[in-house]
C-alpha cells in the first residue's frame, strides 16, 4: 500500500528532524534552534507547548462528537482567517506571548513578520499533526499569528499533497491498466489517522465513497480518465476542509 506522506517528499519532513506522529500520539520531538543550548540538546519551548496542547486536544476530543468537533473547527478557523481576521490586524500584529522565554518571544515575533509578507514562517516543514495543534489551540499558548502561520504552512502542504495524490493516480492509472485502488487505499490510510477535528471537517461519506472507488479499481480498473474522478476526490477531502473565506 502506497503512504500518502510519501507522496510528497520522502524526505521533506524527516530533513527537519520533527517527529511526524499519528493523530493521539504525544509529540515526542521538535528540532528547531530552539532545542540547543551550550549544554547540548534539551527538549525546545515549542515541543513542551505541543505536549501541553495535545494534553488538552486530547480532553476535548473524548467530549465532542463529530459534529460538535466540526462546528468547533469552524469557530477556530474563523478566528485566523478572512474578514475576522483583518477587521482586527492591529490588535494581532500587537500581540505578544505571556511568556519571558525568548524562544517563544522570537517565534511569535517571525510569525507576525511572515503574516505581513516578511521572513520565513516559522513552522515550516513542521509535521501535519503538529500544525493541527497549534490551529486549534484555544489556551492562548500561541498568538493569533503563530496558529494563522501554522494554518498557512498546513495550506502550502495540503496543496503538495494534492499535486502528488493526482501524479500517483494517473502513474497508476497508466501502469496498473487503470487500477487506482493501491493510490485510493494509500489514501483512506492517511485519513483514517489524521487528528479527529481534521477528520471530522471531511464530508460525513468520505470513507464510503473511497471505498466504493477502491472496489470498483479493483474488479474492472476504472474505465474513465482519471481526470473525471480526482475533482471529486478532491472536493470530498479538502472542499470543506478549507471552506473558510479567503485566507
């Protein structure tokens, strides 16, 4: 079975040395300059913040269904994007970490920089799950900024991922004699292990309809060019996802 995380560069994220960790797992590792000292290694600011925030994640996500994890995201995503984002810009670019670490300081510092055109985003190549975290953190852990960065950085890597889904596919589609079924298995893999509050943004169906397309590639391959399926593929996984106003 093909993992959907390879799609995009085997080494993309295991380069920057982040722990990429399946929706659940305590965040074990962030490798950034925040982790080093003259002593050697420790563990960094930003990787305590995501075990507090997974701490959390994990006690909201045990007492919401579904639905309410979905209505919750939505509540989220709003605070960093659109129009009730920029009606408040001032107050965001304004705000700072109740925080004296300087790692955090310089972080949200980046972050503001970034969301105004300058500088790199600070949670680049961060890993998908990780990113999660910090979008939905209702602590007050990390400004506005910080989660708007980590949400533009989760668009830049949904985007890669979208481009390879479609190159697997029609590779596939072209070697196999049209089986799609290993790259649409790959994909109902990643899914099912994504954070509960991204699964639950996805179209109540989406399960059933990758697997009626995953039966259907392998009993006869799939007859039609496979530009007709991945518009609906892609409108089924990432549409509601990102549904919010314009970034």
């Amino acid at each position: 079975m093909i993992n959907i995380n390879n799609f995009i560069s085997r080494n993309s994220l295991q380069s920057t040395g982040v722990a990429q960790n399946n929706a659940g797992d305590t965040v074990e590792k962030v490798a950034s300059s925040e982790s080093q000292s003259t002593s050697g290694p420790k563990i960094s600011t930003l990787a305590q913040q995501l075990n507090e925030a997974q701490t959390r994640v994990d006690a909201r996500d045990e007492s919401l269904d579904r639905e309410a994890l979905a209505d919750k995201a939505k509540s989220l995503r709003k605070q960093i994007t659109g129009s009730t984002y920029y009606q408040n810009k001032a107050k965001h670019d304004a705000e700072v970490p109740d925080t004296n670490d300087p790692a955090h300081l310089e972080r949200a510092k980046q972050a503001t920089a970034f969301t105004n055109g300058t500088g790199a985003n600070p949670f680049s190549r961060l890993a998908p799950d990780q990113l999660t975290l910090i979008i939905y953190d209702e602590s007050g852990t990390f400004t506005t900024n910080e989660r708007r960065a980590a949400r533009l950085e989760q668009n830049e890597q949904r985007y890669a991922r979208e481009v390879a889904i479609s190159n697997e596919i029609m590779r596939q589609w072209e070697q196999k004699n049209g089986d799609i079924s290993e790259a649409l298995e790959g994909i109902m893999e990643h899914y099912n292990n994504v954070p509960p509050i991204e699964e639950a943004q996805l179209h109540s169906n989406w399960r059933q309809y990758l697997e009626s397309n995953i039966a259907h590639a392998k009993a006869q391959g799939n007859q039609s060019q496979p530009q007709l399926l991945i518009p609906s593929l892609f409108e089924m996984l990432f549409k509601q996802n990102s549904d919010s106003e314009d970034e």
